[in-house]
C-alpha cells in the first residue's frame, strides 16, 4: 500500500479496519439479540461526513433489521480543531419515538458534537438512545469523562490528526483506503496543482 505523501504513519490498513469494525459489530449483534424490540426496527443515524466508510462497513455485519438515517452537524469548520458549540446543518427524517436508536459516529474526542446529538435526539423520546464510534480517543484532556461512547472499534491515545477512510482536514483525504495520521504542517504548505 503506497502512503500519501502527507501522511506521517498509516495507523490502521484497510484489512484492520475492517477486522475492527466486524468485531464491533458482533458486539452490536449480540447487544441487540438481547433487547425486547419486538417487531420495532433499530433506527441508525450516522453523523456525516467522515462516518460514511465506517457505517458503510458496519451495517453489512449487522443480523437485526434497521433504518439508516444521516445527520450532518458541523463540529470541525475546516480547521484541525473542534468548535466550541456543534451546528445541526442536516436533520433526520424518521420518527424515533419509542423507538431504539443507535448513533454512529466516527470519532469520540472532546464529546461534544455526541453530547449535542444525544440531546437533541433525547427530545424526541426515542426508548433508548445508544452509540457506536469508530474511533475512541482515551486520552483526550479536553474531553468531559461523562461522555463516553457504549461501543467502540478502537481505542486510540495518540493525539494525531486523522484522515483517511472518510476522515478529512478541509474536505480533503477522505478517499485514502487506511486511517492516517496527517503531517499539518507539510499539508499547510502543499500545493494541491501538483
């Protein structure tokens, strides 16, 4: 697999990823097995963008009947830092009342943009509200320890800048079949005509 010139270190190659989030979702499988849903219908919701290759990947190992739905809330603007305050760009268009929601998200690192989301799906009286994110970042200093995500594919502690595998900085990157973590500073200087 050839390395982006931009990349410091490929962090996790397509096959491990894919290793990840079946187990991930075999998790989620034996999860769901044990709910009461009855004839109810899971609804997942994925926060767009960066989630699409891993929801993509996860339903496919999924064993109970579900809905996709997307939400795109902007958290990151374009810079390598998250906003204080979450924006919800793009609603869902189900309803969730009494019903089991599982949000999707590809990464769990200050916790707001989840706390947001959680939030506001909770307004709408869904009968539980669990989540799912690609990736974990333990050691996130910023991070309120009340929020924590109830499944996880990996759990990381280097504080590098991801992309990759929908993962992006500027729109861009996102196409790169592995994880990644990003040079910053070779990027801000990289001329894209190339």
């Amino acid at each position: 697999m050839e390395k982006h010139p931009l990349i410091k270190d490929i962090l996790f190659t397509r096959e491990e990823l894919q290793i990840k989030i079946k187990q991930v979702a075999d998790e989620l499988n034996k999860y769901y097995s044990k709910q009461k849903m009855k004839e109810q219908t899971l609804v997942i919701i994925g926060i767009l963008k960066s989630v699409v290759p891993f929801m993509a990947e996860l339903v496919q190992h999924l064993k109970f009947e579900c809905i996709t739905e997307y939400m795109l809330v902007s958290s990151y603007l374009g810079k390598t830092k998250a906003s204080a305050t979450p924006k919800m760009l793009l609603d869902i268009n189900v309803s969730i009342e009494d019903r089991h929601v599982l949000i999707v998200e590809d990464i769990l690192e200050s916790g707001a943009t989840l706390k947001y989301v959680k939030n506001y799906l909770g307004l709408r009286n869904p009968k539980e509200i669990r989540t799912v994110t690609l990736v974990d970042r333990v050691n996130n200093k910023k991070r309120n320890k009340s929020i924590k995500t109830d499944f996880t594919a990996i759990k990381m502690e280097t504080d590098d800048f991801l992309v990759g595998f929908g993962f992006d900085l500027d729109e861009r990157l996102r196409n790169l079949p592995y994880l990644g973590g990003l040079d910053v500073e070779k990027y801000q200087d990289w001329n894209w005509e190339k």
